[in-house]
C-alpha cells in the first residue's frame, strides 16, 4: 500500500507540472509580450521554475531526513510541498506580466518538486526485494498520469490552468489520505527504515553503474528534454503555420505519441527487469532513438512525421529514465534516501535550468535568429555523447578483463 500510495501521489505531482511546462506559460507569455518576446519570456519562466525545483528538491530531502526518518515523516514534507505548489498555481494562472509568471512558477517548481523527490524517497519504504519493479512501475504509472492532461489539452484547449490546479489537488488528497490512515503503525513505520545492508546489496538485477555516471547521464537527459518541451509549442505554431488552440490541440497530440512510446518502453522493462542488466547495451539503444526522433524533429514539417519523432524519443527517454532512477535507488540506503535522491532530483534539476537558455542562447549565437529547427538539431549532440559513453565504457570493459 505504501508503494501504491506513492506512485498514485507522483501520478498527480507530475501530471500536474504539464500544463504549465508544455503550453499554458508559452501561451501566458506570448499573450503577455506578443510573439517576439514569447520565447525570451518562456525561457526565463523556466530557467526561474528549475532554479527553484532544484532547491525545493534539496530543502525537501534534507527535510525529509530530520527527525525519525519513518513514512509518515516523509508523507508530511510530501504534502507541504505540495500545497505550495497548488497555491502557487493558482496564483500564476492570473499573471498578468511576464514577472508574475515567472515567479509563480518557480513557487509552483519549489513544492512539487520538493514533494516528488520525497516520492521517490518514500519507496526506500519497501522492502529490499520489490524496490526495484516498485521503481520501475513509478517510472511506468508516473507517465501514464502524463496523458491525462494531454487528453485534457486535447479536448479543452483552454483548460492548461484549471487542469494542472485539479490535478495537483488530487496529489494533496492522496497525501491526506496517508496521513489520515497509513499503511503501518508508527512503530512498525520506524523499523521500516532499518533494511539491513546485506540485503540492500543483493538487489543484484539493478544496473551497475557509478553515482557520478548517474548524476550526469541524468544531467545531460534533462537538458533535452526540458529544451524540448520548452520549445515544443512555439515550433508547432511556427512549423506548421497554426494558431493557438489548433496548435495546442496538434502539440498535445505529439506529446501523447511521445508518451505512449514512454509507457510502452517503461512497461517492457517491468515485464522484464533483468534487461535492466544491460546498462550500456540500454543505453546506446536510447541515445540512438532520441538522435534518430531528434534528427527527423528538426527536418519535417507535417505532422505524420512529428508524430513518429515524438514516438522515437518517447521510447528513448522511458529507456534513460528508467535505466537511471533504477540505478539511483539501487545506489541508496533508506537513512540517507531524502537527502540521496534530493541530490538526484537537483542535479536533473539543473538541467531543466540551463536547457532551454543555453539551447537558445547557442542557436541565436549560431543562426542569428530562434531557428527551432537548428534548435533541435543541436540537441542531437547529447544522445551522440551517450552512445560514445557506452561505447567508451564497453572498451574499456574489455580491455579490463582481457589484462
């Protein structure tokens, strides 16, 4: 139960931040300044929200590792943060400058990723032997709670910010619920912590890869990804010549293909764990998809085409995320997890920072000009470095075991 609880709660925390990251502040900013500063007001929003998701996660897992370190404990931090970031939304909804939106959003980032980070420490909560399908299936459930506002989007096109605000309301009731009524006692939820080391180090299916190697394969994934979704809807609209709501409606349905190739990669993985083995095999197979759905991003111009690069990097990103959280979890003990997987959440965190600006800062530098399409093709470069990590790695493997 307190795996399902956990899970259920991300399913909302994330399903909540799409809204917002994928079309409701590009739409605000470019109602705000017009369309030639949207991009400049966009980027800053999001610069400003990841600066602040990167110290919520941190101020909520040093948090979350005071005092008796149980579930319950963590359960309060979780719903905290979320309530900030419930009331910070619903600020943000009203902005009426391109001030407002920014720092609405970074409140919004501060608790709910504070609150997802605990999330992913809560599963350090169960025991030993399930943790590792229990991460997967967080991965997995998390992306399928992505849809829902897609779907949302899709039908109301006008809805962004009613429907983050419902979504993050359902997050703070699953933590209410937890509170009110949780899984073990409190003495019971003391002990749960104290996994013995033995049996932390036996979860031998998990891939084996070094703390550092985490940290920045994560690192360079999030600057992808966040530099994607953050131009996302402006190149639908320049693109293909769209307007707003059809535009919304045509980007949503992109982020939805992209979603289901997510699940979908997600779902095999937890069908099969022990291909989560195959850490560098997994990861060159990643970085191919996502320079391949890049690639095709940056060179089409209908939708068909749109729809199968959001496909290909759908697949690659649900490969990645669940290759690192699996390895992050693996590499944390339950007395340290707040503080562990806050660092985690951060450091993907600085990513979201400097993604968006550092892209388009590049692209101007370059081009002269936003040129989505260069845009994209310069994130081609981080999915080329993971394939010649791995292929890097797997050399020097075998040059190891031939000495």
């Amino acid at each position: 139960m307190l795996g399902l609880k956990a899970n259920l709660v991300k399913f909302f925390l994330l399903a909540a931040l799409v809204p917002p990251a994928t079309v409701a502040i590009a739409r605000r900013a470019s109602e705000i300044g017009g369309p030639d500063s949207a991009a400049g007001w966009t980027a800053l929003s999001i610069a400003v929200g990841s600066g602040s998701g990167i110290a919520g996660s941190l101020l909520a897992g040093w948090a979350a590792d005071r005092g008796q370190r149980s579930a319950r404990s963590r359960w309060w931090v979780l719903l905290g943060g979320t309530v900030l970031g419930v009331l910070a939304l619903a600020w943000m909804s009203f902005a009426r400058t391109g001030g407002e939106l920014a720092a609405g959003w970074g409140l919004a980032q501060a608790g709910l990723s504070g609150a997802i980070a605990v999330s992913r420490a809560l599963l350090t909560h169960v025991p030993a032997v399930r943790r590792e399908r229990s991460a997967v299936i967080m991965i997995a459930i998390s992306s399928v709670g992505l849809l829902v506002p897609l779907g949302l989007l899709i039908l109301l096109p006008g809805s962004a910010w009613i429907t983050s605000i419902c979504l993050a309301v359902c997050a703070v009731a699953v933590a209410a619920i937890a509170l009110r009524r949780p899984s073990l006692p409190a003495a019971g939820a003391s002990r749960a912590p104290t996994t013995p080391p033995a049996r932390d180090g036996a979860r031998t299916a998990t891939p084996r890869m070094s703390w550092g190697s985490v940290l920045a394969l994560g690192f360079s994934a999030q600057v992808a990804l966040s530099a994607y979704l953050t131009y996302h809807p402006l190149d639908v609209v320049a693109r293909l010549g769209l307007e707003w709501d059809q535009a919304v409606r045509t980007g949503a349905l992109v982020l939805a293909v992209a979603l289901v190739g997510l699940v979908g990669a997600s779902v095999v993985m937890m069908v099969f764990p022990r291909v989560l083995r195959r850490t560098l095999p997994l990861l060159s197979l990643a970085g191919a998809l996502l320079l391949s759905g890049l690639i095709l991003r940056a060179m089409t111009a209908s939708l068909a085409p749109l729809m199968l690069a959001g496909l290909l990097s759908g697949i690659a990103i649900g490969i990645s995320t669940t290759l690192l959280f699996t390895a992050a979890l693996a590499l944390t003990t339950s007395e340290r997890a707040g503080w562990r997987l806050g660092v985690y959440s951060a450091v993907t965190g600085i990513g979201q920072l400097i993604g968006p600006s550092l892209a388009l800062g590049a692209v101007i530098a370059i081009t002269g000009t936003p040129d989505y399409s260069a845009l994209f093709l310069l994130l081609a470069l981080i999915p080329s470095g993971w394939i010649v990590f791995a292929l890097a790695s797997d050399i020097r493997r075998r040059r190891a075991q031939a000495r």
